[in-house]
C-alpha cells in the first residue's frame, strides 16, 4: 500500500478537514471510484471500522491499518505521524 505522509500541525486542520483533504488526494492519484476503507483519529481514539485494533493490544499497527492492508487498500494518507490516518481502496 502506497502511503502518503503529510505535515499539517501549522494548519490547524481538524478530523473532518483532514479527510475531506484526504479523500481529494485519494481521488486524484487513485479516480473517482475510490472507497474508505479505514481511518484512524488518535485525538479522540477513534477507529473505523469499530473494534478492529481489540485484537492488536500491545502491537505497534493500529487494526484499522491491517484491516485496511488485508483487503487491498491502494492509498493510505497518513497526518502528522499518525494523528489521522485514511486508507482507501
């Protein structure tokens, strides 16, 4: 999986910015058929899908990245070193 690393701590940018911006730049480098497959907000200790890192306890990859990886996602776009991440297929 291709993963995009961005910088955007003096932007300011909140969870849905992050992935509205996110999601262009899946659309751009993937098309428009792009799907989310997962994503990962550490402020707030969120995932999607729910409950995929309970098994990952002590791991150093967050659930929502192999769940991701595991059915074939393309583009992972990664914010500041991990505070958000989105994975699409």
């Amino acid at each position: 999986m291709k993963t995009l690393h961005l910088e955007s701590a003096e932007l300011g940018l909140d969870f849905n910015t992050a992935l509205k911006l996110a999601t262009a730049i899946a659309q751009q480098q993937l098309g428009d058929d792009t799907m989310l497959l997962s994503w990962y907000d550490l402020e707030r200790d969120l995932e999607s899908p729910a409950g995929v890192s309970e098994c990952h306890v002590g791991c150093a990859t967050k659930g929502s990245w192999d769940y991701a990886k595991n059915r074939g996602a393309r583009l992972a776009v990664e914010f500041d070193s991990g505070r958000f991440f989105f994975c699409f297929l």
